[in-house]
C-alpha cells in the first residue's frame, strides 16, 4: 500500500510540474490573459484586469508607475528640447512647453502637438452655459525668448440655441496668459539648469 502511495505522489508531482509547463509554454503562445488553461480559472474582471496589465506593459512587458502627461512627453524627447520619436525632430523650446503645459495643467486639453508646438483646451463654459471660450497657445521657437509665445483666446455665446463667435478682442487676457506661461517656463528653466 506504502509503495503505490508513493508512486501515486510521483506521479502527481510530476504531473504537476508537466502542467505548469504547460501553462507557460500556452502563455507564449497564447498570451497570458488568453491562454486556454488559465481561462477557465480566471473571473471576467481578472480577465479584464489582465488584458489592460498587458496593454499597459511596455516593449519589455513590464507594468510601471502610471505617468502624468508631462512625463510621457519628456521621456520622448528628453530635456533637450529636440524630439527624437518616430525620427521627427521638433523646433520647439522645451522649457517654453512645459510652461504652457503648467500654465493650462487646471484646464481639459483637447490637443497637444509637441512637434508641431501646439496646444487647445476644450471649450470652457461659464457657469449658466451661456458663454464658453477655448485657449489656444503656439510655441513657434526653439529658442527661450519672450516671442516664442503666441496665444488665443475664441469666445462665443449661445444664442437661440447655436453658438456665436463673440466679435471681441481679448488682447489683454492673451498678454495675462502669455506672460504666465513665460514665468512657469522660466521656473522650469531655473529648475533644471541647476
């Protein structure tokens, strides 16, 4: 009886070894969150939680700390100022981006263009709806100079139902926005030359 118990063990030993195996060699097959094995002991949610772990997982499958939008775009061109992704360089002066980043960081972002130096909020309302306004801001140099800032602001108000441009100059408040932008880049600039 002792002799088939023991051989009973080996075999679930080794039957379990084979099965791991197994598990792993489907796994490169398969992926993990699709291998057939694995499938039937996961929960829908585990499953889902694993599918966003893989897309989440960098060209090394590793899963790191999430990231701030700002340290995305620094890890893709550095602190030089000269963008590097996809081959493409950019013209634009990095410390004059992150003080625009930093200026409009409170506001929804509809679009950020590093290499084409761009970016616009999402229509900002007021508080009955009745009026909202958009930002745009343009970094057109690769120099740090006072220039190298353009910014615009578009208004409209609702009027039987559609939105129209507000025929109005807002040359002060884009002056104001501006020269924000210039101090955040300046502090960035001090910052990181230190």
């Amino acid at each position: 009886m002792k002799i088939l118990l023991i051989i009973f063990l080996f075999l679930i030993v080794g039957c379990g070894n084979g099965h791991q195996a197994n598990i792993e060699k489907l796994d490169k097959i398969y992926g993990r969150c699709d291998n057939p094995l694995r499938e039937s002991t996961m929960s829908d949610i585990e499953r889902n939680i694993c599918i966003d772990k893989q897309r989440a997982a960098g060209p090394d499958g590793v899963v790191g700390d999430p990231k701030t939008f700002g340290q995305i775009i620094e890890e893709m061109v550095g602190n030089s100022g000269i963008g590097t992704s996809g081959g493409a360089t950019s013209s634009v002066n990095y410390a004059l981006w992150q003080g625009a980043l930093k200026t409009l960081e409170t506001k929804s972002i509809k679009n950020a263009d590093y290499l084409g130096g761009y970016i616009e909020t999402d229509w900002l309302t007021n508080a009955d709806n009745t009026e909202r306004c958009l930002i745009k801001v343009r970094v057109l140099s690769a120099e740090f100079v006072s220039t190298g800032i353009k910014t615009n602001i578009i208004c409209q108000d609702l009027n039987n139902g559609n939105w129209v441009d507000q025929q109005k100059s807002y040359g002060d408040e884009e002056k104001q926005l501006t020269l924000k932008i210039l101090e955040n880049a300046q502090e960035y600039n001090l910052s990181n030359n230190q």
